[in-house]
C-alpha cells in the first residue's frame, strides 16, 4: 500500500498521539478536511497493512517507576541466533530486540535485548533468565545501563 498524501498528513497530525476529546477522530478529520469515519477507515487500512503498528498509549516508563534501564548485550552462536533471538524479542519484558553484526576484535555482541526495571536488581534478574533461556548457545553478555537520557522519541514523520 503507497502512502498517498492524505495518509502522510494523517500520520503527521496523529504520530504524537489522539486528541483528549470524546470523539477524537472527529478532530482529526475535521482538522484534516475529512470525516472522523474516513480518518478510522484510513488508520484501520494502515494497520492492516503494516505501514503503522498500532494505535494505542505509551506509558511513560520513567514516571511509573521504571528507572533502571539497561540493553543487554549477548554473545550468540551464529547457527543458533535466528531461533533464539526469536525467542528473548518474545519475552514479556525485552522491549527491543536486535541482531546485529559483531565487530571483532573489539566488539563480539549479536544480540542486543532492551530491559527496563525499578532496579538494576530487576534489570539483572530479567538478564538470567535470558541466560538460562540461551544456555551453551550464549559464551558472553553484558548489561550496558542507560546513565541519561540525550533524546528519546521514535521517528516522526515531517510535513515534506
């Protein structure tokens, strides 16, 4: 599916989320020249077909408590990644889930598995489970711990 310019517009105008009124997609399409039935048909269309993921809150994590951040790193046996990496980015509580090119000699992480806690103990704990789940396949890891936060959002689409 093309996103055409009205969908463009729809995804700018939405990206920062709905607006707090009873009938939110009223505003939107009013403010986009269309019905709020037009601007539902519209997001039900795209993600359907994959080209947004969802329509919903995102918690702060920070303000409910979730302070302790850290992206686990793992050392994964190349034959075995694909299936077990699958399985960590299944977890419950793995946030983003990476397989990325080592970089030897100094680099010989694969596996990157986002965790959040109240605590670096929680954060840790989430990681042995991760290490009990990858077994013999898994030679070395880490946790990397987010000390400040430079810029966080997610890609945002601009208006050109």
């Amino acid at each position: 599916m093309a996103l055409d310019e009205l969908d463009r517009r729809l995804i700018c105008s939405t990206q920062g989320g709905l607006p707090l009124v009873p009938r939110p997609y009223e505003a939107v399409g009013a403010a986009l020249g269309i019905t709020g039935e037009q601007v539902r048909e519209r997001l039900q269309a795209m993600l359907a077909n994959g080209l947004i993921r969802r329509i919903g809150a995102v918690p702060n994590h920070y303000r409910l408590g979730f302070t302790a951040n850290g992206m686990s790193v793992w050392d994964v046996m190349d034959d075995q990644i694909d299936e077990l990496g699958a399985r960590v980015g299944a977890l419950p509580f793995v946030s983003h889930c990476y397989r990325r090119p080592r970089r030897l000699p100094v680099w010989r992480y694969n596996l990157f598995a986002m965790l959040h806690g109240r605590n670096r103990a929680e954060v840790a704990q989430k990681a042995r489970e991760i290490s009990d789940l990858l077994g013999d396949a898994c030679e070395a890891h880490d946790i990397l711990y987010s000390t400040a936060i430079l810029k966080k959002t997610g890609l945002r689409l601009t208006d050109s």
